[in-house]
C-alpha cells in the first residue's frame, strides 16, 4: 500500500461512508502483525507508512473514533465487524475479525 499521495482532507472528511482509507491501513497493518495490538501500537505503525496521516495532537483519539463510527454502522447495518476487539492488562487490543 502506498498511502503517501493521500490528503489529510481526503483521509479523515471523506464523504463516502464506503470507503476509509485509514481503515483501510489499519487493516494492512494488522494482517502485518499476526498478533492484537493497541490502538497506540497501530498508529505508530501507520506513521511510519504514512506519516501525513492522523496528524492531529490525539491521533490515537482520532482512530478510535472513525473505527467506533464505521463498526457501529456495519452492526446497525448487519454486517459483521471487521475488527475484534479483547482486553489484556487493561488494554483494548485490536485484531482482524475472521
């Protein structure tokens, strides 16, 4: 994936409701990594592939935002989730839903 020729403006204030390209490196970066990860983790990961992307002071925040909106619509949709969600040491780690 090469997610560099993106606009910040064009990543996070889409208007399309059936694309995200940020989830779309989420998911690029969980099938990396065979094993769950932080939300902190994941956008560590996606800096170093795009570093453009989630530049705000709580990108972190940001994520967990757009993912809560996405898999709450695919829920309310019936659709299946595309990230599972477990807590390790109070910690919510992230992995891809099977």
């Amino acid at each position: 994936y090469n997610f560099s020729y993106l606009s910040k403006w064009r990543i996070l204030m889409s208007w399309s409701r059936s694309k995200s390209e940020v989830e779309d490196l989420m998911v690029y970066v969980l099938k990396k990594k065979s094993s769950p990860m932080s939300l902190g983790e994941i956008v560590e990961e996606m800096k170093k592939l795009s570093p453009e992307l989630l530049t705000g002071k709580t990108p972190k925040n940001s994520l967990y935002s757009i993912l809560y909106r996405r898999e709450k619509r695919r829920i309310d949709a019936g659709e299946k989730p595309v990230f599972k969600t477990t807590e390790e040491r109070r910690e919510v780690l992230y992995s891809l839903n099977k």
